[in-house]
C-alpha cells in the first residue's frame, strides 16, 4: 500500500514538473499540453536516462572513442529542443527540429560503420515515424524528405568509395544489427506508446466535449437547428420537442416548415435564404403549429417563435457544407401576448383620451346652449320694463327659461347616473311590477314628441304578458332613452315602433325606427360612453352620447342583454333581453351593489289582472 502511495506521489510529481514546463498558450488547450508533456517528457527523461548510463559504459567498456563521445553528446540536443518547445510553444518546429538532429545522428554512425548497410541506416525509419506524432502534414513530409536524403547520401557515398573504413569489426558486426533493430523496434515500441496515450487522450476530450454539449443541447430552452441552403434541417436539438410539442425527428428536413404558418413561411425563408447567400446575421419571428393536433381543423394551437440565424463558414473538410445555416430558436408566445395587451391597452387609452375630449366638446356646446338661454331669457325679463314686455312675452321667456333648464338638468343626470355606474355606486331595487303599465306610461309620454315631430308612434304589447320583478324606474329610463333616440334620429313622416313579449324566463323589449340608421363601423361602438356617430351621419341634433351607454348599464345591472341591429338610410332595432325575476340572478356579479324588496305576489297578480 505504501509503495502504491510512493508511485502515485512520484506520478503526480512528474506530471506537475511537465506542466511547468509547458507553453502558456498551451494550458488552455488539453490536447495540445498533452502533446507538448509527451514531446518534452521524452526527450527529456530519454536524454537524461543514457547521459547517466555514460559512467557506466565507461566503467565496463574502457575509454570510449571518437564516434562513441559524439552519440552521447548528441543527447543534448533532445533537451535543448525541448527547452525550445518550452520557451516558444511552437509544436511543429520542434518536430522539425528534432527530426534533423535524430537524421544527423543517424547519418553520422551509419558513415563511421558501414554506411547503407550499417545498423544504424535502419533508424531513418523512425525519423517520419516519430514525425507522425505532430499531426502535422508539413513536418511529415518534411521528415520524409530528410531521410530519403540521408539514405540518398550514404548510397551515394558507398558508390563513389568515399566511405570511411568502418570501426567496427567483423566479429562484432552481428552484434551492433541486433542491436540497431533491437533500439529500432524499442524506440518505435515508445512512439507507439506515445500515439496511443495521445490518441486516448484526444478520444476522452471528444468524449467530454461531446457529452458537455449533448448535456447542454438536452437542458437549454433554446431550440437549435442546423438548415441546409433551401432551409431543411439537418440537425435539431432534443429542446424541440418541448418547445413544439412532437419528437425532434419530425422536424428534421422539412418537418418544421410545413408546421410553419402560411403567412409566416415567406419571412421564415428569406431569413434562411439572405443568411446563405452571406449576410451577417438575421431575426426573424414566425408562428409554428405546436403539437400533434397540427393538421386537425379547429384544434391548432400557434406559438411565436423567435429565430437568429447565421452562416456557418466552411474551414477544412469535416465543416458542413458551403452555405449552411445555424438558427437558434425560443419561444416568445408570452412576450407576444404581453406586446398584444401593451398594445390594446394602448389603443383603449387612445380610444378613451378620445371619449375625453368629445366628451368636453359635447359638454361645452349642451351645457351653454341652455344655460346662454337660460341667462338671456331672464336678463330680458329683468329688463321688461326697458324693453316692454307684454305679458305673453314674458310668459314665452319663462317657458323658454323652463325647457333650457330642464334640458340641462337632464344633461346633468345623464352625466351623473353614468359616473355612478361607472364607479359601482348607482343602486337599484327590485321589486314587483306590471311591466305593460312602464311600457304604456313611456309611450304615453314620448307621443307628443312623435307627433310634434310627424312620426307615428306604434306600441304592439303581447296579450298575457306577465309581470316581473326589478327595478321600474330603470325599465322606465331604458325605454325613455331608447325611444328618445329613435324619434331623434328618425325623419318626419317615419315610424317608431316599441314591442314586448316573453321569452322563456325573459322580457324582450325592441325599439325598432325608420330613421337614418348606423353605420357598421359605428355599430361596433355603439353604447360607449358619450360616443355620437356624427361623423357618418352629419349629426343635427344635441345629446350628449350618454343615452345608449346608460341603457347598456342599467340592462347589465339586471343581468340582461342589448343587442343592435341597424342599416344606414334603414332603420335601427335596438333589443333588450331582461328576467323576468331579477333575484334568480341576483348571484351573479355585478358592478352595483342591488337591494331587494320583499315579494308581493298578491300584489303583483292583482295589477296584472287589472292590466288585462
């Protein structure tokens, strides 16, 4: 156990010492440290290990000669280089380097024993061999090249006779063969150790990488896609199915456009297209079927997807194909509905801003219109005695002085029954009541109007119709508004006609005139606060646009329903769906706080009976 802890202790001092001894600019890259610990930790334990076997060989072998002296000093160079390699980080070079230092070496021994057929010739094998380790096609061929040249020079020099006389004899000529093949096979042993840590190394980097990104593709929001030229996917991360409700294999290709929106797919392509042909970058943001209900009618669900795309650029073989396409999609179907509701509100405050200042342009013409009348009429009764007024005179200017005031307290309520109803503070109270005698009452009451005006005022009641429980006095506003317009807005010689039966457990009231009608854009807006449509149809009369939008509330505090039906140069036919028994309902919400008198049904059967 303790010689295991020693060797762990000497490992990890070794590799400490080789770290330190590697370039910076190659710590931030584990393979290429690898190579460079390798590189220098050969050279450097190989040159050291036989530099210290020199004393050995001394020791058994005598005095060493010439040729012996220069092998065991060319084992400084092995250090220098790697010293190089430390210093500058430049990996090919260093390979280079040393293949001309081991082809020197090898030259040197090969023209002292033998030439070509010294024991020595067959170490310029290993100098391409060992060039193999840089991953380097420029130091490989180098290395080739040099060999083939040193193997050129000592065949050249054995033809020419120019060797010298070999030192070695022939008794030891076996013996130097055996053992040049021997150190060949040994030292081509190490490389092949070396290419095997290194090739282990670079499989457990990939193996990393590999698994960092799949685990980083598996665990984003974000959608990313690799497109080919015409925009079908080659690849798609495994986020698709989350964001898109099917398995990512069925985006691939054109999976993806065909649940692209119709009117989305010509943005969604161009955006592929231009990034091909060589833009930067491109945003583009589409809608995209989501789920397997894509193809089904009525059941499709769109989400809006967000998409920036650019050009992945071609930089040696393993790198896809010229104009390819890396998009990086999300979902952004929330910010799209919050930019929805931005924009609605938006237009609600335009529209309200709008409401505003028609409302003070209307106020300011009913409101001094009768109080001008109001303070003129009066100052001339004041000065009757200067301007000599008769009695009928006076009569006329206080009649006037009557009708103006009564118009603007009418303006007035409107203006406050709608505030009220607005802030929830406008009460109503139902009770028992015939509603025959509220319609015949408000009829009753807007004939003289109709007549003055020449139009015919029809009411067409059904025979049983029953009496119901709610508030009279808005039933009696409802009408009075809703007939008031339709005399108003309806030209002498036209009809007005009021009608009521049953449906169900309801009371359908309708409205219906001959008049100028509304327009369908107008249509839409019919029943807003203070909203008159004078622009289609050159309003002549006054009113504040309060009438309609009254009548919507107070049909909405009995849980009702309005509805309008009008056609310009037609006619207008305004129905009001109330219950017949406003506390069946009284559960549902409601704007107002609603008081509720006791139940009078003997009551409510004796005026019904004297109804009939």
């Amino acid at each position: 156990m303790s010689g295991r802890k020693d060797r762990l202790t000497l490992s990890v001092s070794i590799r400490r010492f080789l770290d330190a001894l590697v370039h910076p600019a190659a710590r931030h890259d584990a393979m290429a440290g690898a190579r460079d610990r390798v590189f220098i930790g050969t050279r450097l334990f190989g040159s050291f290990a036989l530099l210290a076997a020199f004393p050995i060989y001394v020791a058994v072998g005598g005095a060493p000669g010439v040729l012996e002296v220069a092998c065991f000093a060319w084992l400084i160079a092995p250090i220098i280089i790697a010293y190089y390699l430390s210093r500058t980080g430049n990996y090919e070079r260093a390979h280079a380097l040393s293949s001309i230092s081991l082809a020197g070496l090898v030259t040197t021994i090969a023209v002292n024993t033998g030439g070509i057929a010294s024991f020595a010739a067959v170490w310029l094998v290993t100098i391409p061999i060992e060039a193999a380790l840089s991953a380097s096609r420029r130091v490989v061929s180098f290395s080739v090249a040099i060999s083939l040249a040193c193997a050129a020079l000592l065949i050249a020099l054995a033809a020419s006779g120019m060797l010298p006389p070999s030192q070695i004899s022939p008794e030891l000529g076996p013996t130097f063969e055996a053992f040049g093949i021997a150190s060949v096979v040994l030292y081509c042993g190490t490389l092949a150790f070396a290419a095997e840590m290194l090739g282990r190394t670079g499989r457990s980097l990939l193996n990393a990488e590999e698994s960092r990104y799949r685990l980083l593709a598996r665990n984003m929001g974000d959608v990313i896609t690799r497109h080919r030229r015409n925009g079908a996917i080659e690849f798609i991360s495994p986020a698709a199915q989350a964001v898109f409700g099917v398995p990512a294999d069925q985006l691939t290709a054109h999976g993806l456009f065909d649940r692209v929106h119709v009117a989305d797919r010509p943005a969604y392509l161009t955006a592929l297209a231009d990034v091909a042909r060589g833009e930067a970058e491109r945003d583009v943001e589409f809608r995209v079927r989501r789920g397997q209900d894509a193809g089904v009618r009525g059941g499709t669900s769109f989400i809006w997807i967000e998409m920036r795309c650019r050009r992945l650029e071609q930089t040696d073989q393993g790198s896809p194909p010229f104009g390819a396409v890396v998009a990086v999609m999300r979902d952004v179907t929330e910010r799209k509905s919050q930019e929805q509701a931005l924009e609605d509100a938006r237009r609600e405050a335009d529209r309200a801003h709008a409401a505003k200042s028609q409302f003070l342009a209307t106020m300011s013409h009913e409101l001094r219109t009768p109080l001008n009348a109001i303070i003129g009429f009066s100052e001339m009764i004041v000065q009757e005695n200067e301007l000599g007024l008769d009695a009928a005179r006076r009569a006329e200017y206080a009649q006037l002085i009557n009708e103006s005031g009564q118009h603007l307290l009418s303006v007035v309520n409107g203006i406050l029954d709608m505030s009220k109803m607005e802030s929830g503070g406008f009460e109503i109270s139902a009770e028992p009541f015939v509603p025959r005698e509220a319609i015949m009452s408000c009829s009753n009451l807007m004939a003289l109007k109709a007549r003055e005006g020449g139009i015919d005022l029809v009411v067409s009641l059904q025979d049983d119709l029953p009496g119901m429980i709610g508030d009279q006095r808005a039933l009696k506003q409802i009408l009075l508004n809703l007939l008031s317009n339709a005399i108003k807005f309806t030209e002498r010689g036209g009809s007005v006609t009021v009608s009521a039966a049953t449906e169900a457990a309801n009371l359908l009231i309708k409205v219906s005139d001959t008049g100028v009608g509304i327009g369908p854009d107008d249509l839409k807006r019919i029943g807003d606060p203070f909203f008159q449509a004078e622009k289609t149809y050159r309003r002549r009369h006054e009113g504040t646009g309060l009438g309609l939008s009254i009548v919507k509330s107070l049909v909405a505090l009995h849980h009702g329903e309005m509805s309008v039906q009008s056609k310009l140069d037609v006619g207008t036919t305004i129905s009001v769906v109330l219950p017949l028994d406003v506390e069946r309902n009284v559960a549902k919400p409601s704007p107002v706080v609603t008081t509720l008198a006791p139940r009078q049904k003997d009551k409510l059967e004796q005026k019904v009976k004297r109804s009939a």
